[in-house]
C-alpha cells in the first residue's frame, strides 16, 4: 500500500469482508523493516483459511495526514483492525524474534470469535505484485 487512497480501499475490502487486518506500517530506509518482512510475508501461509488480511504499508508514501489519524509516528509499527476499528496496535521493539512472537500472539487472540467459514476454501498463492510469495490475504 503506497498511498492513502489505497489504505482507504484496503480498509473498506477490510470492513465488508469480516476479516481481522494486520497492517504493517515500515519505511524502505529501516533496517529493522527489511528484516521483519521476510518473516511478516510467510503470515499469510501460517493462516491461511483464517479471516485474516496482511498488508504491508509504506508509510512515508501514505502521507503525515494518514500516519498521524492513525497514530504511527516510528516504524515498524503494528496495527490490527476489526469491523473497522484499530483494535489493536504496538511498535516493534530491538528484537525480531520477540516482535514476530508478539504479531503471532495478538493475531490469535483477535481471530477469536472471527467466522472462518468463507475463508475456509482459500488457499496460498504467489503475490500478483511480483515477488515475495506472500499469497491471498496479503496486500503490498
């Protein structure tokens, strides 16, 4: 996602789908982003017929406007989303490890009481946005 209009398109597919979203907020220039996406873009295998959405959100592309409504003022920050609101949200500490433990544990609690059932046929599959591999549910 680069720019406001798609967050706002992503998050309106969001809403309508009953999914929970996991939106990673990162910069091309952080380290710590660039070693968070390799393990960030194997999620969507990890739950796959789940009601889960991952997308991963250039937040210096998306503007100050949107990045201040939405709280992010350093990356990588973590947002999660149900029916439309932030329900949850933390910024990634030092450790990688820890940071991926914590994604996996807050992405299982809030899948809590999501209806699976229409994901339930959806299976992994290659980005259509060249690279990555980062399957359904997952948005660039």
């Amino acid at each position: 996602i680069n720019t406001a209009e798609e967050w706002r398109q992503l998050h309106a597919a969001h809403e309508a789908s009953g999914a929970l979203l996991v939106a990673e907020f990162r910069a091309q220039f952080c380290r710590k982003c660039m070693a968070i996406e390799i393990k960030y873009k194997k999620l969507p295998a990890k739950y796959q017929g789940r009601a889960v959405i991952f997308a991963e959100i250039d937040a210096q592309s998306v503007g100050r406007s949107l990045r201040k409504e939405i709280g992010v003022d350093r990356v990588p920050f973590f947002t999660f989303w149900s029916g439309g609101e932030m329900v949850d949200s933390f910024l990634s500490g030092r450790d990688i490890a820890e940071c991926m433990a914590t994604v996996n544990a807050r992405i299982d609690l809030h899948l809590q009481g999501h209806d699976d059932a229409a994901f339930a046929g959806v299976t992994a599959a290659p980005s259509q946005e060249g690279g990555g591999g980062a399957g359904p549910g997952a948005v660039k």
